[in-house]
C-alpha cells in the first residue's frame, strides 16, 4: 500500500534563496529539453528519448559547476522523465482522439516542484535532541514541521519538494511493507449517504453538517478579485492582491481537507464495515447550478479518504449503486417516488418516517449486506432485492 505524508518546512532565508535557485534550474532544463525536442523534430522528423537527452544534459551539467552542477543528478533525471511522460500522454490522448495539448513551456510561476530520489541528495534526519530536519543537497538541514511519524514498516520511495503562494513543503511517498491485518470487529456495519445539504448521514440517524467553505467566502473572494481587476495589469499591486488570493483558496482547501479527514477517521474507527455508493460526480460537476457547491463539499475527496483509511485499517468498505436508494422506503421496500425538495420519507405502505438522507443511508447499508466483499460480480442494485412489503 502506498500512502504520502506531506510536511512544511521551516527554511530561513539563505535556505529559501537555495531552493528557488535549484528550482529555477530544473525549469531552465525542463525548457531546454523540450525546444531540444521540437528543434530535432523539426530538422529529421524523429522523436528524441529520456536516453538521449539524459547524456545530453549529464554532459552540460559537467560544464557548468556553479549553476546546474549544484542540481543533483537524480533529481535533474526525474525532471527529464517528468517531460518524457508529458510527452507520452500527449501521444497517447492524440492516438485515441481525445482532447490534446502540446507541451507547454514553463514559466516561474507554473513551475513549483522537484523530485528527489530519496536518499540521494534528500533525506530525513534526526538531531541528538530528536529535532527531525530534512537534509538537501547543497542547501543543507532543514526545520520541518514533522507533525506525524512515519511508521518504521515502511520505505520511503521519493521525495517532491514544492513551493506554493511563499511556503515550501515536501510529500514523501511511502509504501507499506506489512500488508493490513484484518481488525476484529468491534462495532457496527453502517451506511453513508452523501449530499450538498449534509455532507454525510449515517444509517445510525447521525447527519455531519456541511460548514460551507467556499460559500462562506464568497463575499471575500469577490472584494479581492474585484479590486485586482482595477490595478494596473502587470503591476506589483495586482501580484500582491493575486497572492492574497491564492492564499485564501489555500486556506479554503485547508480547511476543507482538515474537516473530511477527521469525520472520515471518526467513521472508520467507530465502525465494523461502511457501505457507500458508487456515485458517479460528472453529473455536479458539469451543471451550473451544482457545480460549485459539489466541489465545494468535496465528495471525492471524502469518499478517497474513506478508501485508504479503511484499507490502513483493515475494514472492508462496499459501494453500491445509487439506483432508487433514495425513493425506497427502508422499512417495506417499496418505492415512494418523491422530488429532491421533499427532506423527509413518508412511506404509505408501512408508515415510516425519518429523513430523506438516513432512509437512503439504510438503503445503501442494506444492499451492501446482500453483497458481502468476496463475493464478486457487480454490485447488487435495488431492482436485485426482493421486497418485504
């Protein structure tokens, strides 16, 4: 299993001046290799590879000692791979005929991350007073702002170092070496429905509240932008008013990221088995009047977060369709068809009422139980389950 932990780092000045210098010559390579591309294309009409253009630049990186010399010569390949598979893709999306794009050149602020192989020119250490610091070549022992340990199980792949709006942080990709154990169960199966109104409710009649991030911000975000639109274009004002900005969408997702992952973890450690849908967002995210506060909800994200804590943690978790989950009454069966404004089920048949969200988070938890994880094929749908009305 494969996870990444991501960190701030705390640099003082000298360190951030080193940082942004190997980072602009890994973008200065990145240019390079791709007009090297074009140029070669141009004059035989044959493609160039990672292998050629990696003795290429081995050569100019021995030539210049004082600029890309200083660039470690594992990262300065990863950088050249990162191009190679930009260019695979391209190739790729134009063979199937989809929607294609060329390579585009990169400029500083499109140009925000390195790759490190870890243990060559980035590594983690640790400090006779269990300080942990990042060490990086030829900028030396960084403070990071180490907040989880990494478990002793496990190997760490590769190391990115990124900027973003002024701060540096670093994502180590780790892969587990013990596989999870299966816990024993401990509490209850449960089912959760999603919705822009609540962001999740629980079979158990539990509703987590959506708090609305980006809405709540919106009068904020349109002052700001509103008053970067009056600056002069280009000007050192704008690019501050641009930076304050991005620094409150940061926060935004931040903050968003901070809530999913705490009622993500609250549900899986509380919970023998969780049963989901295996809902399809292309249907928010393409309408103009969902779009926004789909994304600002963030279902993907929770329903991923879900995924590994579960797998971490050894607890099955089943999706099923969505199909009259929400029209089936959870009691009888039977279907009682009802508008999206009508927040609470009424059924006829058995005269159960409760609300709209829970009834469907039953109905999602009673599909699962009739799909056991091992059983293979393709989910249960409600048209499979007899009705006990």
């Amino acid at each position: 299993m494969m996870l990444t932990y991501k960190y701030l780092l705390r640099p003082n000045n000298h360190q951030s001046d080193r940082l942004a210098f190997l980072l602009e010559q890994h973008r200065i390579v990145y240019n390079h290799a791709l007009q090297q591309r074009i140029n070669i294309y141009k004059e035989t009409g044959e493609c160039i590879g990672y292998d050629t253009q990696c003795k290429h630049f081995r050569d100019i990186r021995r030539e210049n000692p004082d600029t890309l010399r200083l660039v470690n010569a594992s990262s300065l390949q990863r950088t050249l791979r990162r191009l190679d598979r930009t260019y695979t893709s391209f190739f790729r999306r134009l063979q199937s005929g989809e929607k294609v794009g060329f390579p585009r050149f990169k400029a500083r602020s499109r140009f925000n991350t390195m790759e490190y192989t870890y243990g060559d020119g980035c590594k983690l250490r640790t400090s006779k007073r269990k300080y942990v610091f990042l060490y990086v070549q030829n900028v030396g022992e960084i403070r990071i702002c180490y907040h989880r340990a990494i478990p002793e199980d496990t190997r760490i792949n590769h190391a990115r170092i990124t900027r973003r709006n002024g701060r540096w942080y670093v994502s180590l990709s780790i892969t587990l070496s013990a596989t999870p154990v299966q816990r024993t169960p401990t509490g209850k199966p449960v089912g959760v429905d999603v919705g822009l109104r609540r962001i999740a409710a629980l079979s158990t009649g539990e509703l987590i509240e959506n708090p609305r991030w980006l809405r709540n911000n919106l009068a904020r975000l349109r002052r700001l932008q509103r008053h970067a639109s009056r600056q002069v274009k280009g000007s050192r004002r704008q690019h501050t008013t641009y930076q304050r900005i991005a620094r409150l969408y940061e926060k935004i997702e931040n903050q968003r990221r901070d809530y999913l992952h705490k009622i993500s973890q609250g549900i899986v450690k509380k919970y023998a088995l969780i049963a989901v849908e295996d809902l399809k967002l292309t249907f928010m995210n393409r309408s103009r009047h969902l779009a926004r506060a789909s994304y600002d909800a963030g279902f993907g994200i929770f329903r991923r977060m879900l995924e590994y804590k579960a797998e971490s943690a050894g607890i099955p978790l089943i999706a099923v369709s969505p199909v009259n989950t929400s029209q089936a009454c959870s009691g009888c069966g039977r279907i009682v068809p009802k508008d999206v404004s009508v927040r609470v089920h009424q059924c006829l048949h058995c005269g159960l009422t409760l609300d709209r969200d829970v009834n469907a988070a039953r109905n999602i938890l009673m599909l699962a139980l009739q799909n056991p994880p091992g059983r293979g094929g393709q989910p249960i749908t409600w048209a499979d389950m007899p009705s006990v009305g």
